[in-house]
C-alpha cells in the first residue's frame, strides 16, 4: 500500500504463548510464536501496518504493554490474552482506559471447550472477537481490524 501512512498496531499475547508449538499442539497448532509473528508482520505490511509484537506471562507486563503501545501511537490492538481472558480486569479496564479499538483472538474456539473458558472480560469492549481458526485467528483478526481502523 504505498500514499497512506503505516498504521501502528499492537499483538499482545498472554501466559503460556510462548509455549506455542509444543504447548497442546492438538489444540494450538504445531507453528511456533515466533513463526506466527513473523506471518504476522508480513501480513501487516499488505494491509499498511506496523506491528508491535509483546508477549507476557505476567498480568502487569501485559497492562504496561497496553499502555506502551498508546504512547507508541498505536491505533488498535490484536488481543489474545489466553488464560487472562477469563480473569484480569486490569487488562479489560486497561484496553478501555487508553481507548484503544481491539479485537479478541483465540486459536481455539473457547465456547467448545471448558465452561470457565466461555466468559470473556475483554469481549464486551472489543470491536469484534475471533477464534477457533487457529494461527488464521490472528491474521483474520489483523484483518478486520486493520479495515476498521482505515474506515473510522
Ligand atoms: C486461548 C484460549 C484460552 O482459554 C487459553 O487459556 C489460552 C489460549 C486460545 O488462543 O485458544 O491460553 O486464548
């Protein structure tokens, strides 16, 4: 996309990511973080975006991240919280208090699995939630809210 500035966004992923490739692959898939990231980044590029990847196990480190990326002068966020979908109101309260437009991503489609795993405290606050698509969540996800974004 050449004449339009690069829009910045930011792709937080929770505790136990970076276990992808090993972690449950039956479930998660076999490709690795870092392979999804660097996907990632050349799908950013298609669409006029700039990717800032951060991964935490930390609930804090994710909160700091959030905040970061709005000094950074991120427009948007591709959110997949993992376990802290379902606890951390100190993620939902921190995307909600920058005002930063996010979509929720999951590799697994939660609503088939456990009942703790079908309440999300982000949901209410993203522009949209996608899952069970496995690493095509994030470039979905990527996707649509590049577009969002372009159109708001
Ligand atoms: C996950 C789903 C969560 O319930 C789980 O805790 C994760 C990963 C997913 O991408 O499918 O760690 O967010």
């Amino acid at each position: 996309m050449s004449g339009q500035s690069l829009i910045r966004i930011l792709v937080l992923h929770g505790p136990n990511l970076n276990l992808l490739g090993m972690r449950e692959p039956e479930i998660y898939g076999s490709a690795t973080l870092e392979e999804l990231d660097a996907q990632l980044v050349v799908q950013a590029r298609s669409v006029g975006a700039e990717l800032q990847t951060v991964q935490s196990n930390h609930e804090g480190e994710l909160v700091d991240a959030v905040h970061s990326a709005a000094l950074w002068g991120a427009r948007g966020a591709v959110v997949n919280a993992a376990a802290y979908t379902h606890t951390s109101i100190a993620l939902r309260d921190a995307l909600a208090g920058v005002g930063l437009p996010f979509v929720e991503v999951h590799l697994s489609n939660v609503h088939s699995r456990e009942p703790f795993r079908h309440r999300s405290l982000l949901a209410e606050h993203a522009v949209g939630v996608i899952q069970g698509f496995g690493a095509d969540s994030y470039r979905l996800g990527l996707l649509g809210l590049a577009s969002y974004l372009r159109a708001s």
